[in-house]
C-alpha cells in the first residue's frame, strides 16, 4: 500500500528501566522551527525532482514526512509513551515482562488517540522460553512444560488486566481488541511432545469494540481438528473486523502498480455482533 501506510515500528523493549523512544525527540541543537525550515527546502527540491513521480518505493514519502513532522510536535503523544507515568502497581497488574508493558503501552496509546496497533507477544515467532507460540519443540526441546511455564500463565496475567482496564476507563466499547495467532495447533502430538502447524481449525479471541460479551460462536469436534458448526474464514474475520470499525469490508483500495485490491473478501460474522 505504499509509504503513506507504514507502521511507526517500535523495537525498543517497554520493559526497559530506561524506555523511550528517541525518535520522538529532536537533537538538542536542533528546534522543530529549523527542522520545519528545512523541510521546506527539501520539498524545493522534491518539487524539483521527477524521483517521487516515478518511484514506486518514493511515492508516498511526502505525506510520511508530513506525519513524522507532525509526531515531532505532538507533546500528547510522546507522554503517551513515557511509561513511568504510571503506577508501580499499574505495571506490576500487567506484568513486567515486554508483553505486558507492550499492551499497557498500547491502552495509553488507545488513551491519546491511536487509531491502530498491534502488541506482538514476542520478538522469536517461537521455541523456548522468552519466544512466541510457534511450539513445535526446537532442537528436541518439549514444549508443553514451556506452555505451562511462560506462555500461558504471561496471558493470564496480561490479556485480562488489559481488557478490565479499557473497560474501567470506558474505552473498551470504542476499542475492538483481537488476540489471535496465524495457525492453530495440530490435533495430535508429535514426537517431541509439542505440537505443528494446523490451519483448518483454531481460536481467536474479539473483545469491545461492539461485540458480544461472554459469547462462543462456532464449535469444533471433540479433537479440535475442524470445525462442526459456523467455521469462520480467514477473510470472514477481516471482513468482521472492518465492519466493526465502521469500514465497508469490500471496500476497494488501489495497490502497487495502481492495481485494484479489495480489502476483504469475506462477509462480516454478524452473530457476534451486539
């Protein structure tokens, strides 16, 4: 989709003593009003220049350029991200861990106005301690014992203490939240006690943003290896999403080359819907 749409990618571990992101801030001998002046020279030049016409990769530069100027000068956000304005008890409620800090500093985002982001539970898509749910069980590693140990009871604390909090604070009916992976697990065990890929059946979880409370939709069979009732597909959830958000789910958007893409293909689960 080009420049414009880029994500603001944050690497830095929130679970850090000394967070922050020093993208936010200027050098100490720069002002933003010399930096806005020579943003004005940089678009002589641009103006200037057949680059943005026909690059691909270039096009769309302008407006990022327009929004990183724009964060710059934004004090709401960059307290958003300052972590040590809340309470040791706040922290602890969401665990110390780059997971719970992550979604904290997702609800203060929500708080300042972010339209958009995505918490990743680990930086490793999986395999031990301190990596995400891809549990196949690395190098003979059991994963089960790993599961017990980390991934699950790191959920427990994190996922429930972020939808209470947006609910406290009467965010929650406004904020759509999705927990999901991209793969459900095998229905059988494999020979090093952990468990693969399967696609035809797995769980995702939707919270607030107008769905139903305390609600199942769809069943699967005793072994959780396809779905029995109401299965739900991949665009199914994008379209649903997108409808919850206010947005036509076949809306058509242009891509690179110009070319036309809907946006979901799906049709929105509307038993799920409030």
């Amino acid at each position: 989709m080009g420049k414009l749409h880029d994500p603001l990618l944050v690497t830095r571990d929130p679970n850090k003593p000394d967070f922050k992101l020093p993208e936010l801030n200027l050098p100490a001998n720069l002002t933003y009003e010399r930096l806005m002046h020579r943003r004005s020279i940089q678009k002589i030049i641009d103006k200037q220049s057949s680059l943005l016409e026909h690059s691909t990769q270039a096009r769309g530069m302008d407006a990022y350029y327009e929004k990183a100027l724009a964060m710059l000068d934004s004090p709401k956000l960059r307290e958003a991200f300052n972590l040590s304005a809340e309470s040791d008890a706040v922290r602890d409620s969401y665990g110390r861990t780059t997971y719970g800090q992550s979604c904290l500093l997702a609800r203060r985002l929500v708080e300042a106005g972010t339209k958009f982001v995505t918490a990743y539970f680990s930086p490793n898509i999986g395999g031990d301690v301190g990596s995400g749910w891809d549990t196949h069980g690395n190098n003979d590693k059991k994963m089960f014992p790993v599961l017990e140990k980390y991934h699950l009871p790191m959920t427990d604390q994190t996922l429930p203490t972020l939808l209470e909090e947006l609910d406290q604070r009467g965010l929650l009916d406004t904020t759509l939240v999705v927990w999901m992976g991209e793969f459900g697990r095998t229905p059988k065990i494999n020979e090093k006690a952990s468990r693969d890929h399967w696609p035809d059946c797995y769980t995702v979880l939707l919270a607030g943003g107008g769905v139903k409370r305390g609600f199942v939709y769809g069943e699967s069979d005793k072994t959780a290896s396809y779905p029995t009732k109401d299965p739900v597909r991949p665009d199914d959830l994008a379209a649903t999403i997108y409808y919850l958000l206010g947005i036509d789910p076949h809306t058509e958007v242009r891509g690179a080359g110009d070319r036309p893409v809907l946006i979901s293909e799906g049709n929105p689960v509307m038993g799920i819907v409030a």
